[in-house]
C-alpha cells in the first residue's frame, strides 16, 4: 500500500514538473549553410594583399534558434551556433568554433543568444522587456550588430498618421573580473513610421568604462549620434544613414585617445519588370596615422565587438558579403569582422573597435529575375581610400608609411552572382568578385616591396532556411 502511494506521488511530482512545459509552444528556426571559397590577396588570407596565393576553405554554419511561447506576451528564446568560423579546421587558433576538423570531434558550438521576451501588463502603451543574452542591433548594416548579456526593451504607439517608436537598452561588454576593466553600453533610439511608406529615426550610443592602472583609475566615453530614413519616394526606394562618433579615454599612464569620425550611405533601387536596379554612395572618414600616434583617431569606430560587416553586403572584395546570404561567407574580402573588430592602435578599452575601414566609393548594380529559380546579378563599382599618411588596406594598422605610398585609388570592382532556388527553402548562390587594384590596394608600401597580384575571390554557398 505505501508503495502504492510512493508510485503515486512521485507520479504526481512528475506531473507538475510536466505541465508547465507542456503549456508552452516550442518552434524551431534558423539555417544551414555549406560553402567553398578560393580567394586571393583579401584579408581573409593571412598575409592579406600581399602573397599573390590561392586560398581555399570549406565553411558551415548552422543557426539553430528554438522558441519557447507560453503566450503571446510571454517568451523565450535560445539561439545557437554551429560554426566553423572564424577560426577553420585549418588554422592554429581552431581550438573552438571549427566544425569540419577531420573526425568531427572539435567543439563547435556558440550560445549566440538566450533570452525572455515579455510584455509588460497594465500598460496602455505596448511595451516589451528583453532580458538575457542577445544581439543588440541599430542599423546592423552600418553600426550596431553585437551579441552579449544586458537588457533592452521596445515600445510603440498611434502618432499623426503613422506610428511612433522608442527602443533602449543596456549591455554588458566587460567586468572588472575580466581584464581590470569595466565596459558598458547604453543606447536610446527614437523612430517614426509613416502610413506613405516613409521612416525615419534618431538615436544615440554611449560606450562607458574605467579600468584600475595601478593604485588610479582611467576611465572613457565614446558617443555615436546617428540619423536614418528608409522608404518610398515615386518608383524608386531608398536608404539613408549618417552617423558621427566622438569621445575621449583618458588614461593616467599612457596617451589620450580622442575620437572623432563619420560615415555616411545612402541606396536607391528601382524596380522594373524583371529588373532592380540600384546606385549607392559611401563615405567613412579615415584615420591620420600622425594623428593616431598622437592619440587622435579621426577614423569612424563601431561599438566594441559589433559584427556589422556580417550583415553589410556592399561588395565582395572591399566591404564583403554582397549576394552571400546569412552567415560567414562574406568574410572573404578585405574587411572581415575579425579585422573591424580590433581595438583602435594604443586603446586599453573594449569601447570601441576600428570598424569601418577609411574609404569612400560609388556603386551600379542590378538584378535580372530571369526566371522562378535563377536570379543573376551584377555591379560595378570604385572605391577610393580616406586613409593619412597611410592606406585602409595596407600597412600596419597607425604606422605612418612614407607620403609616397598614401595613395587614393583602391581602384574599380566587379561582382557577379547567381541565385538558384533549387526548392522554397533551399538556395545556391554563386558569386565571384575582382578588383583591379589602385595605388592604395596594391601592397607596396616601401621601395623595397613589389606590387601584389590584384585581389578577387569565389564563393559557393548552399543555404538551408527553416
């Protein structure tokens, strides 16, 4: 008989544990890519634009996202990746993130992101809290796409003949048990919706931090400003961005740094029957390696850690990513998220990465819907260098090189790709990129050094979407 009621009441256990789990809805989404690459003279390669060899590597990832719905006010999220990137199978920092070694036993596995998502009853006014591991995103394309731990939230109302918005948060880049430094990052953004297609909005970044050196403390605020309008004007569609990043870190044994730069996009496409064609402009300001001997960095950092040059898609070999689709494949050009996301030359602080390298360019592109499975594409492209007393792509990153060698012409790029949509969720893409080299992409920096070979490179990616 006690047994019976021992069955009983662990049964009963088991059933209360159970239930709330089983009121919950779980959904799974993300993707799977498969790519080969063949590059030569980018910044993926490890001697950059200067070996003249052929790299090849075979890269996946897969993003694994599962949602836990207990309601439509309540929430969770877990994000995970599969990856073998930045650091492939291949290379001596593979200790993580390489799936494909031979044997399949590396560790691969990132938790990118894990977070409750909730509504906050009793307010008139929808508002959503965020809480968790995340990815803090404002204008990912341009500046803003890192994950980390922290909390942000989401609010929007009826105003005029559109729709109102106002986002914030908080993140968690380092604490003192790691390092000596504390890091923060707080952000506050405004934006309006209006019911004739047009958008628009404001916001504002502060990268905060102190850090010990020795018995004092130094301490920086690094501040980004940005204005953005997205819409519809006639035919033709258009993005807009401007952003201005400024601040100090102050350190009691070593150089100030004082930053000061901007960058500046704007694309317009018009569609036409089959066609989308499309024009954009780009301008960072570059760094004066003088000055930045001298603790003035006039070139536009990122928040520290951002990955934004995984979304951008501007071109294949100076930006990357253009007609890659989700994950690291875009990563075969110039400007890699690894490269962006080293700290400005003499800074002790993770508030801020170099980001944006200094150039300016214009670019003409197009893409023809041939049929239901085949979309080609193709730009054209130039791109110059806003770099001092250096170049964007060449040297050491605040060496000063001879005024010689500071050139402005990174020269002409060429992209052309193809998506083919084998079934609703499965697509092929193929893409290949070449730049004629200018002065300041083609490796000669001294008198001793010869020109290198110009850069292109290959990338075959098959996207799983679920």
């Amino acid at each position: 008989m006690k047994r019976g009621w021992l069955i009983g009441l662990v049964a009963l256990i088991g059933v209360a544990f159970v239930a709330p789990a089983m009121a919950a809805d779980l959904s799974v989404s993300g993707y799977m890519n498969i790519g080969y690459r063949a590059y030569q003279n980018t910044a993926a390669g490890p001697n950059r634009l200067t070996d003249d060899h052929v790299y090849t590597d075979w890269v996946q990832r897969v993003d694994l996202g599962f949602t836990i719905k207990a309601s439509d006010d309540l929430r969770g999220f877990v994000d995970l990746y599969l990856d073998s990137w930045p650091y492939r199978w291949g290379t001596t920092q593979s200790g993580a993130n390489a799936m494909g070694k031979w044997g399949a036993e590396q560790a691969t596995v990132e938790v990118k992101q894990a977070y409750i998502d909730f509504k906050i009853p009793g307010i008139q006014c929808p508002t959503w809290v965020r809480a968790g591991v995340q990815y803090f995103m404002l204008r990912p394309v341009v500046f803003l796409a890192a994950p980390g731990s922290g909390i942000s939230f989401r609010s929007s109302m009826p105003f005029g003949d559109g729709t109102f918005g106002l986002s914030g948060g908080w993140g968690k880049i380092r604490d003192f048990d790691e390092g000596s430094q504390s890091a923060n990052l707080f952000y506050l953004a405004g934006d309006y919706k209006a019911k004739a297609g047009i958008s628009g909005g404001l916001y504002v970044t502060l990268a905060t931090g102190e850090r010990r050196a020795g018995v004092k403390m130094d301490d920086g605020n690094i501040w980004w400003i940005g204005l953005y309008s997205d819409g519809k004007v006639g035919p033709a569609n258009y993005n807009l961005d401007v952003i201005y990043n400024t601040g100090k870190e102050d350190y009691s044994v070593a150089q100030d740094i004082k930053y000061n730069g901007w960058l500046a996009r704007v694309v317009l496409t018009y569609p036409y029957e089959q066609f989308n064609f499309g024009l954009g402009g780009l301008y960072v300001s570059g760094a004066n390696y003088k000055k930045v001997q001298k603790g003035k960095y006039t070139g536009f950092a990122l928040p520290y850690g951002t990955e934004t040059m995984g979304p951008n898609a501007d071109s294949v070999i100076v930006l990357g990513g253009w007609n890659g689709g989700p994950g690291p494949m875009g990563d075969a050009g110039m400007t890699t998220v690894p490269w962006t996301q080293q700290r400005v030359t003499g800074s002790q602080f993770d508030l801020a990465c170099r980001g944006w390298p200094g150039i300016w360019g214009v670019r003409l592109f197009a893409d023809y819907k041939a049929n239901k499975w085949l979309t080609l594409s193709g730009q054209v492209a130039y791109w110059g260098d806003t770099v001092k007393y250096g170049n964007a792509f060449e040297g050491t990153f605040g060496t000063p090189i001879d005024r010689k060698y500071d050139k402005d012409d990174i020269g002409f790029e060429v992209d052309l790709g193809a998506k083919i949509d084998i079934y609703k969720n499965l697509t092929w893409r193929l893409t290949f990129g070449y730049l004629f080299a200018g002065d300041a992409a083609d490796g000669k920096t001294a008198a001793n050094e010869k020109k290198a070979d110009d850069p292109y490179a290959f990338i075959s990616t098959l996207i799983y979407t679920f």
